[in-house]
C-alpha cells in the first residue's frame, strides 16, 4: 500500500477539523468556564486525567487508542467568529459579552498533554492521559477528549479480541460500514479495527485517508439482477498474455461447466443459468480479481459449479481466480466441500492454481462464533466481520471518564458514596512492571515527585481493590508510561500512521502473559498505587469525613 501523499494529510487535517471542532461538547463546559472566568479563576494551573473503571468485554485488558485525534484537537482549537455568535446565542442572557472575546483568544498554548503511548495494552484505573493547563481551557477539552478516545479504544480492543479468536493464520475483513453509527462511526471503526489486528477494510475512504489495504467481494444483488448468459457483454476475453485473439469466453465456459458437472455428479438442470451469468460477466470484467459469492441460490447445486467452470475457463486463458464467498449457511461444513471440489479440481483436470483459492466467511460473525471456528474442522481463509465488530454489541462504550486530581498544586479527590466512582489524588507517574520473562505483571501509579522504581530493588504498593493490604514485589524490569506529547500548543512526538499503530499494539499484546489475554475468565492484572499515594488517599479521604470541614457543622 503506497504511503500517504502530503495531500491525503491535508486533507485529513482538514476533514479532522470540520468533524472535531471546539463546538463538538458539552454546554455545561461552556457554563463551568464562564464562571471560572467570572470568578477570576480561569488560569489557575489544573490537572485532569483521563481512564476507564473496568476493561471492556469482561476482558482481562484493553488498548489505547484515539491520541493522535486529541493531538490534532488540540493543535486545531481555536473558535471561529462563527462559533463565539452561536455561543453568544444559547449561553444565559447575563453571560458577560467579555467572555466572548476572552473564547476569541483562546487556544492550548498553555496544555502540556503527558500520556501512554497510542497501540499500548493498558488497564483498569490506569491513568491513560493527563492534561495540564489553564482551569477554564482544561475543562472545555473534557468532552471532545472523551469523545476521541472512548470509541477508538473500545473498537480497537474489539478488534483485538476478534484477532486473537481467529488466531494469526487468517486474513480479517472489517466489512461494517453500512452498520456502524453514522459515518463517523463507520471511518472511524475502519482505521482502529486495522489498528487492532483486522487486516483489510471493505472502506473506501478509510483506504484512502488511513492507507488501509482494501478489498471486496461482490453482493447477491448483482448475482440475481442477471437472468440470462443473453445479458453477459461483451462476450468475449483474450488471454493473460495476449498471445490470442477474443476467445468466445461463454462457449469455453460452457465446455468446463460440462466436463464439472460430469466430475462431480451433479444435475445440470440444478444449475442457475443467471447466476452463471453474473459471473462471467463479473469474470470478463476482473478475471485477474475473480471472488464472487457462491450462495445466492444452492453453493452445492449451483454456485460451486458455476464458479469451478469459470475459474477454469480463466486458468485456461492464463488468469489466476482468487477463490469464493460463503455467507449462509454451516460455513465450516460448506467450506471444507467446497475445499475438496477445488482439490479435485486441481487434481483431475490439473490445474494447480485451484490448490491456492481462497475461501471467505462472512455471516453475522460474533467473537463467539468466530473463536468456534478454532474447534471445527474448516477451511476458510479469510473471515468478513461487521456488524459485531464495529457496533461492539458486547459492549457499546468503554466509560472512559476525565477527572480533576489537581488545582494550583493541590491535589483534589472525589470521595463517593460508591467506592467504585472516587478519584485518585494528584499529578501521577505510571510504571510497568515487567518479570524475568518479559512479561508485565504490575502497573504502579505514583505521585509525580516520587523516585522511579528501581530494577531488582523490592517495592510496597497497595492493589487497587485491597487498598488496605500491602505488597512486595521485585520488578526484573521497569518502563516508563508516559511520554509528554503535547505542549506550549505543539505536538512534540510524531503522528504515527495506522500501519505503525498496528505494529505497536502487535508487539504491546505479544509481550502481554496469555492468562491476561484470555477471552473468556482471564486473570486480573495488578494495578497498585505506591506507599506514597496511598497515604494521600488515606489522608484526604479522612479529612473529607472530617465534619469540620463541612460548611453547617455542629
């Protein structure tokens, strides 16, 4: 796949900004930022950080996704004239006209973005992205920030799990464009699906922007739109080489349907005569690209012959057929038939290119049934995934939050009454730790200031859910988290392209122990916070329950 023009980027940049303006969130941002700036307290330093409370899918883990979109936001905010007189319309009567002009101004020249790298394998609670910056342009980014990561992640590690079912030997099709949410929802399915281990997409436009490898079949509609060979123009094929004149393409098929059908025992009164139609008008059009669906009627009684007598025909004039789609029906059982009629084929009439077709899956595949096809006998090469994949239907959202854990160098804590939603305190540091296989097996969150753990020195840390029992584990090996990627309104690491991310998230899984990868009941990984932290949290909880803190006490 030739690798994006800068005018693909531009135009990338461009369709990135007419869909992720600084209009696309909340109204209560707006609200909250004007009363910070009505406070005057609109460049208090702030930190927000970005995570999830619970891996996707009762899985043991996700990936991260959606960065290189929120860097892109933030190098693009800025609000239009536009934008400020559509505000000025729907804020409050009493919104100050000041704070219009103030929104004129305003950009990310002031955030500093610190964040796991995009293509990691990462956990619950694990802070994926910190954001710093003024209070008032910290809390309008929320929303739009949310938006890019929540669904990116979410499909990418679907895709992932859909990956690991199917195993490393099959080609995955993402085919979910005319299912997914709207069309935002189906591009962006197509490029972080490719990111998770899909490794071609039926979207066009996702090729085109995301330099993703596509690919298609052809739909049962043009298959019963044809009726007669009458309808089949022209009519004729010369050969791959060029060394014949116009060959009569339908009188050789013919010939081969003829000699299939004696081969193989079958009715030629069975056979659908505009079915073998639209293939040889299909065939005469791409015989070098020859795939059609072989179950718009019978594959036994129709489908497979007609596609065998074309693809022979084919192979006779020196094209090469690709193979067929299944989309009904057993596809194990079918394509293991089918198999044996294309050995058969190759054997008796002694074409080898029929030992190479490839056979395509693709009905409502789940996770499920496609984990199955790891227990079934079958022969299918490629697997055509949509509706499951794209609308994650397991799980429609990954409930990725953004919370305040600090303001003019304080840390702030939410305390819920549901354990589950409260927040840890302070700007953070996040640590993998890795065993003397290579394996990660702890993410440590610290507070900023602390001392990095050490290689071979043991460390106490308290797991996040038995926050009152201490560990000690000894990492072989440690890795920083985060990277800084964003600041003073510049983009300080690289955009990475789809193909690269996909290469990260490969080599992030691959170093991932399998019980943590399992799909069904896989073990939890550990995600600690260090002593230090831990005594935070156990300090402002206490001072938060305190009653004289409280504005109506007794």
């Amino acid at each position: 796949m030739a690798a994006r023009s800068g005018s693909t980027c531009g135009i990338m940049e461009r369709s990135f900004r007419e869909r992720v303006p600084p209009l696309l969130t909340d109204l209560y941002q707006f609200t909250m930022a004007y009363a910070y700036w009505r406070a005057g307290r609109h460049q208090e330093p702030a930190v927000f950080e970005l995570f999830f409370r619970e891996n996707p899918f009762g899985g043991g883990f996700s990936l991260f996704a959606g960065l290189d979109d929120c860097l892109r936001f933030l190098r693009s905010f800025r609000f239009t004239d536009e934008d400020v007189e559509f505000l000025c319309s729907v804020l409050p009567p009493a919104t100050d006209p000041a704070f219009f002009q103030f929104l004129r101004g305003l950009d990310c020249s002031g955030v500093t973005l610190r964040s796991v790298p995009e293509g990691t394998v990462v956990f619950a609670r694990v802070p994926l992205m910190e954001v710093a910056g003024p209070l008032a342009v910290v809390q309008l980014l929320e929303t739009s920030l949310l938006c890019l990561v929540n669904y990116a992640s979410l499909v990418c590690s679907n895709a992932a799990r859909f990956r690991l079912a199917a195993g490393p030997r099959r080609k995955l099709l993402e085919m979910g464009l005319r299912r997914a949410q709207g069309p935002d929802g189906g591009l962006t399915a197509s490029r972080y699906a490719h990111i998770g281990g899909f490794d071609l997409t039926s979207n066009v436009q996702a090729g085109f922007l995301f330099a993703i490898p596509v690919a298609g079949t052809m739909a049962h509609s043009y298959v019963t739109s044809f009726t007669s060979l009458e309808e089949v123009w022209p009519q004729t094929l010369v050969t791959a080489n060029g060394d014949r004149g116009p060959v009569d393409f339908i009188f050789l098929t013919k010939g081969w349907l003829s000699r299939v059908c004696e081969l193989l025992g079958a009715e030629p009164g069975k056979i659908r005569e505009g079915e073998l139609a639209a293939f040889l008008s299909y065939a005469i059009a791409y015989p070098q690209n020859f795939l059609p669906v072989i179950d718009s009627y019978s594959v036994g009684c129709s489908g497979l012959l007609n596609f065998c007598a074309v693809a022979l025909a084919l192979c006779e004039l020196g094209y090469k057929p690709v193979g067929i789609r299944l989309d009904s029906g057993d596809l194990c059982r079918q394509s293991v038939h089918v198999r044996g009629v294309f050995r058969l084929c190759s054997m008796h009439f002694s074409i080898p290119a029929f030992d190479s077709l490839i056979i395509v899956g693709t009905n409502n595949i789940s996770e499920q049934s496609m984990a199955e096809l790891n227990t079934k006998e079958n022969e299918i090469d490629v697997v055509g995934v949509g509706t499951h994949l794209v609308t994650c239907t397991k799980q429609p959202s990954l409930g990725c939050v953004y919370k305040l854990v600090e303001v003019r160098g304080r840390p702030k804590m939410k305390i819920s009454e549901d354990q589950e939603k409260s927040t840890v305190p302070g700007r953070k540091a996040v640590y993998r730790l890795i065993d003397a296989d290579g394996h990660p097996f702890l993410d440590l969150v610290c507070l900023v200031v602390e001392s990095p753990p050490e290689a071979g020195v043991p460390l106490s840390c308290y797991p996040l859910g038995c926050e009152h029992s201490a560990v000690s584990v000894t990492p072989d090996q440690v890795t920083c988290l985060y990277q800084e990627v964003f600041t003073k309104g510049q983009v300080t690491h690289p955009l990475c392209s789809a193909t690269e991310t996909r290469a990260k998230v490969q080599s992030s899984l691959q170093t991932l122990h399998p019980r943590h990868k399992r799909l069904q009941e896989p073990d939890s990984y550990t995600v600690a916070l260090s002593e230090r932290l831990h005594n935070l949290v156990t300090e402002l909880q206490k001072v938060g329950s305190n009653s004289s803190n409280f504005l109506l006490s007794n």
